[in-house]
C-alpha cells in the first residue's frame, strides 16, 4: 500500500522510494539498502525532533496512524461488541464492548473514524451523536455492575454539531457522561492516540489516568476552528496550534494529562501494529497501578485531580 507522506516528511519521500528500488534489484539487506535505512532514520529524527503543534496535528490526524477498532483486534481477545442506547439507537462513531487484555476482563470504548470513503461515512467521520455518549454511559454502568475496568480510545474532532444531534441532546449527554466517568468504582484509564477535540473527548476522557500518544492533540477547540474565531483567518491555524497548548508535551507541564506514549520513529502511522503494543504495555502498567485501590479512594484522587488543573498557573 503506498505510503502517504505529510508535507514536512517530503525529504524523506525519495530516499525511501530509492530504497524500494534498490531492495527489489540488489536485496533488502544488501549493504547499500542499509545504508540508505540509516540515512533515511537519521533525517526523519531530524525532522521529528523539531516538528511543533501545527505539524503534530496533521501527524495526529494521519490516516495510517492506528484506530480504536486496530487497538481492539490488537489487544483485546474474546471481543463481544455491544451497541445502542437504549433510547434512540446505534451510534458507530462510538464503538464499545467486553473483552480481556492478557487474561483481564475490561470494558472498552473509544471513537472509530474508519479507514476509507464508505467506512468514514458510516462512522461520521468519528463524532459522535447523543446515543453514542449515552452509550458510552450504559457502558460504564456495566462496567461498574461488574467490576470491571474501563477504558477508553479517544481520537475524535469533537462531538457532531448538527441539528439532529442537537435536538436530541448532544449536550445533556456529554454532561452526563462526564459527570458517570467522574463517578466510576472502578479504575478508568484513557488514551488519547490522535485527535483529542473538545468535548466529545473529555465526555469518556475523565479518568484516573489520562495517556496521550507522543504525536497526539488534545484541545478545546481545533486550530482552524479557533483560528476562525479569533482572527476570522483560517491562515492563522498555525498560530493557534502553538498558542493552544494542544501537544501532550505541553499539556504533560500543564497538569492536564498525567503521561506520554513514546511513538515509534517518524510516528504512529509507520509501525502501527508497534504502536498498539506500546499501548497495551502502558494499560497494563496503569492496571496493576489503580487496581488496588478502594472505589472511594478512585473517586476522591480522580475529582481531586481534575478540579486541581490549572491551579498550579495561579
């Protein structure tokens, strides 16, 4: 499958198409192609090394970066998919069920923006509606009845702002979804693997422990639509990546997430099936960490913590 390419990773682009032309006449370990390797990871770490929160939001909206349905088919055995509200419907947008990591039961939900034309319609691209947070709730409920930790795949643009979803309540069921994560028994934990947008994130992203990716983005509003507001010039996006604080190394020193996720080299979209191992390791590190702990201590440190972002910036 040809590998798309962002702009800022350009120079990169021909070397790796030489080093594609050279494995299929000389070898793929020949002495030549090594080299060249060598040389195509040291300007890609170059690149990497200095990218900022503008060039990090196209790298956090790749399309071969992973997907919660990757993450799931990659980490989770004895998968049962739930769906519907029990009010209105199915949302796929917001995919959830059962399943175990290395022998743990755990509940799962997160945002599936899908892979190609038909899917991303499908699943609008990602945003949820009303049913899917509602959803989302029910799934919380479960995982309380049964004991079971939760956790959750965050990688939307934001909740959908049409009128139907609106009519239905788009905003009473992002309160309330956040208000149940707020008061979950049992351990939560998040991870932000792309885009992290405004509400329709925070609504499953208020958890013990919150972990972004290292390319990932995590903000109120995106940089075009903040752009837009403030200055009515969508060629200020840029200006609005880096004043937003929208990168997990700025939100780490801001008290907003508590832990990053090294990407491979170049980022998530060149080794995604190294990716969802990371991950796996991290949420299995986060388990045995809340584990432990008492419902009423999970709920007293989660509310502490996030009623106390910002407060250090006073």
């Amino acid at each position: 499958m040809p590998r798309t390419y962002l702009d800022f990773e350009r120079p990169i682009a021909e070397i790796e198409s030489k080093i594609e032309e050279l494995s299929a006449t000389a070898g793929p370990e020949s002495a030549d192609v090594n080299a060249l390797r060598e040389k195509s990871d040291k300007q890609l770490r170059a690149i990497y090394d200095k990218i900022g929160a503008w060039e990090k939001t196209f790298v956090a909206r790749h399309p071969a970066r992973p997907h919660f349905s990757d993450y799931i088919s990659g980490l989770l055995s004895d998968f049962t998919p739930l769906a519907g509200d029990r009010k209105f419907g199915e949302d796929f947008a917001l995919m959830g069920g059962l399943g175990k990591i290395r022998g743990q039961s755990v509940v799962v939900l997160g945002h599936e923006k899908g892979k190609d034309t038909n899917s991303r319609v499908k699943r609008n691209f990602g945003m949820a509606q009303p049913e899917g947070y509602r959803k989302a709730v029910r799934l919380m409920d479960m995982a309380e009845r049964f004991g079971l930790p939760l956790i959750s795949f965050v990688d939307t643009a934001g909740a959908y702002p049409g009128r139907g979803a609106e009519e239905r309540g788009q905003a009473e069921a992002i309160a309330r979804s956040i208000d149940r994560g707020l008061s979950l028994k049992v351990p939560f934990l998040t991870i932000i693997t792309g885009e992290g947008g405004s509400g329709g994130a925070v609504a499953i992203a208020t958890a013990d422990k919150v972990m972004m990716l290292e390319h990932s983005i995590y903000s109120v509003i995106s940089p075009e639509g903040c752009a837009s507001i403030l200055w009515r010039d969508g060629a200020k996006a840029k200006d609005a990546a880096k004043a937003m604080k929208i990168t997990a190394q700025d939100l780490k020193e801001l008290g907003v997430i508590d832990h990053i996720i090294e990407e491979p080299l170049g980022g998530a979209h060149r080794a995604p099936e190294t990716m969802v191992k990371m991950v796996g390791a991290q949420i299995m590190t986060a388990l045995e960490e809340f584990g432990s702990l008492a419902p009423e201590d999970l709920i007293r440190k989660r509310k502490d913590k996030f009623l106390n972002i910002g407060r250090s910036l006073l």
